[in-house]
C-alpha cells in the first residue's frame, strides 16, 4: 500500500463475503494535513491441497485488486454497511451490498460504494467546517433507513440517517 494501513473490514452480505475494504491513513509532517485511500480486495483463500496421502494441508491465499479510492482524507474508520436498506444506493453502481461508511480525518462521514468508488452521501458537517475528526462509524440497518453512530475527537457521538437524495442528516 501507499500509505500506512490503518482499518479494515471484511464484507458481511451475502455472496460478497470476500471483500475486504483496507483504509489508508498518513499525516503530512510538513503540511500537517491527513491523506487516505479506500482499496479493495477480493480474497481467494484457495483450496485445500494435499502432499501424496499425507494429512497436513495448506491453503495458497491470494489478493486480487477491485478497485481503489484515491485522494481521501484519511480513513480511522470504516464498515461496510449490511443489506437491507433501500436508503443507500448509487445510480451507476446498484450493488448496494458493497457500500461502506467510512469515517474521515476532515470529521466528515462518507458512504461510498468499495467497487466503484461512487459517493452515495456525504456528512452534514463538511459543510459546517467540522472542528472535530471523524474517528469510529457503526451501522444500524432497517429496511427504510440506514443510521451511523458516529464518534469524534472532541467527545461528541453524532447519529446520522441516510436520505434517499444522498445525504447524512443529524438526527
């Protein structure tokens, strides 16, 4: 990876188990500024294989580049969402079952799609110049909303619903 591996998650919804999302996480010294990239696996963890009759077995793992996100701020946190909200989805990329919350070093939330990097929505307090960084992000899924808990550096926990236009909104 380019920058220091900082998070990663392993996708829970069906039939996409093997995506793992890795968030990047590098502070500039000089600048002081936060950079972070979102990369995505498909991990193949092979088959078993035998020696003749022996009964000792190995598996030949393998990682397969998906796609990557590039010119983030750096990633603390992120989770992919579980299926079963019709709140979060993308219009070019309407598999919804590799959405990812992803919480940022700006103190924004993201949900952006791990294959094909499409925004779905973006945190309230990007707009408000949020003072704090975005530092855990835990999902809660119904079927007609999806809500983040969202915790920051200053203390504060934030919750968060997905809109069907594509925003966070405090609650």
């Amino acid at each position: 990876l380019e920058l220091h591996a900082d998070v990663a998650d392993w996708n829970p919804n069906s039939g996409f188990q093997r995506l793992l999302a890795v968030g990047t996480y590098e502070l500039d010294e000089e600048t002081r500024s936060r950079h972070g990239k979102l990369y995505t696996y498909e991990v193949d963890l092979g088959l078993d294989t035998y020696d003749g009759d022996s009964p000792t077995s190995t598996r030949n793992a393998s990682l397969r580049l998906v796609h990557t996100v590039d010119n983030l701020p750096g990633i603390f946190d992120l989770q992919f969402i579980p299926t079963g909200s019709s709140a979060v989805s993308t219009p070019s990329c309407a598999l919804s079952s590799t959405m990812v919350a992803l919480a940022l070093s700006d103190g924004t939330v993201r949900i952006v799609d791990a294959c094909c990097g499409d925004e779905a929505a973006r945190s309230v307090a990007e707009e408000a110049g949020a003072p704090a960084m975005a530092l855990f992000v835990d999902t809660l899924v119904s079927p007609d909303l999806t809500s983040l808990a969202v915790s920051y550096s200053d203390g504060c926990i934030h919750v968060l619903n997905a809109t069907p236009d594509g925003r966070l909104v405090e609650t």
